[in-house]
C-alpha cells in the first residue's frame, strides 16, 4: 500500500536566518572554555598523561632526574613535555641549584573534573 504526502515546495530562507531555534546553550563561557581546553590540550600526549600520573601520586616535588628514566626520552624531551603542562597551569616547578622540581598544582584539574563530571 502507498501513501501519498503532501509535500510543501521548497523555499529558500534569506542569508543570516537560522534554520531552527537552539534548543540547548553552552553553560560554559568562553573564558573558561578555552582555559579547559588548553589544560585539555596539554593532557592530549600520552607521555604527558604518564607525567602527570607520576607527579599526582608522588607525595612532595620530583626532581626532573627522577623522572627521565621512567620514560624513553631525553632529559630535553622530559622538560619540554614538563614546560608545556607548566604552561598549561597543571604543573608547578621550583629550581633548587641546578635541578627543578615538579608537582602537580593543587586544584589545576578540578574545573576540567567537575565540568566532566
């Protein structure tokens, strides 16, 4: 059996005219957007994850020759890796001489967590 519907002719809506009106809204401004997004971003290698992993669970500051040779990179890599999550805010260092320290700041991920959640 067929059906026969009636089809309305296609009419062009003008330039600008949204098609239908939003149904949801980011609760999110765009500030706090691109906050998580860059701590997002620095969290998207997975040598930085491992980094972080490292530095979450470690009670008190780790020195950055602690770290190299948990991974198969040159201490180089190590502290570019260990820069950028600094630049990200996730990550805190502090020189003592010739070595730095790094641990995780307190808090750094709780935004990103909660909006996760």
């Amino acid at each position: 059996m067929t059906v026969a519907l009636d089809l309305a002719p296609k009419t062009k809506r003008p330039a600008g005219d949204p098609c239908c009106e939003a149904i949801v809204h980011p609760e999110i401004d765009l500030d706090g957007a691109e906050r998580m997004a860059a701590i997002a971003k620095a969290l998207g290698d997975p040598t930085r994850m491992q980094l972080v992993d490292v530095l979450r669970r470690h009670a008190g500051k780790v020195c950055v020759c602690e770290l190299v040779p948990l991974f198969d990179l040159s201490q180089p890599t190590v502290s570019h890796h260990l820069k950028i999550l600094r630049d990200a805010g996730i990550v805190g260092s502090e020189r003592q001489g010739l070595w730095a320290y790094y641990y995780v700041v307190p808090g750094a991920l709780d935004e990103l967590a909660a909006w996760l959640a």
